[in-house]
C-alpha cells in the first residue's frame, strides 16, 4: 500500500508539533494551500516542493507520497 503524499506531510508536521499555520508561514504559502496539501486534494510541486523539502528535510529522501524524488537538476 502506498501512502499518500498528504499522510508523509502530517507526519512531518506531528513530529516537529507543527501546525499548518508554521508551515504556511515558514514556507511564505497561503494556509489555504497548505491545508489542500495535508488533505489531499492538491500535492506540493515545483518550486513549493522545492521549499518544503527545504524546510522539513525529512522529505528530501522521498517524495512526500514516498515515491522517489525527481531529479532536480
């Protein structure tokens, strides 16, 4: 079974005892995109996935759905 990009997120954000709100700010995202993202209907890409796998490397082995990530050069 594969989780969803939106499950990783959660999980980063739990163990950091983040909220939505943190992560919005600390990206420069509006809460509304974040919370799409931790709900599934929209996954981070481009330049937002750039930023959040800055801001939460725990990310950066995988793509937030756990599926390797792209190459970024």
């Amino acid at each position: 079974m594969t989780l969803s990009p939106a499950y990783h997120l959660r999980r980063a954000l739990e163990a950091r005892g983040w909220t939505a709100a943190r992560l919005a700010r600390e990206l420069g995202a509006g809460p509304s995109t974040v919370r799409a993202w931790l709900t599934g209907r929209h996954a981070p890409r481009g330049a937002a996935l750039t930023a959040l796998r800055r801001v939460l490397p725990e990310l950066s082995e995988t793509a937030p759905g756990g599926a390797p990530k792209e190459d970024e050069t």
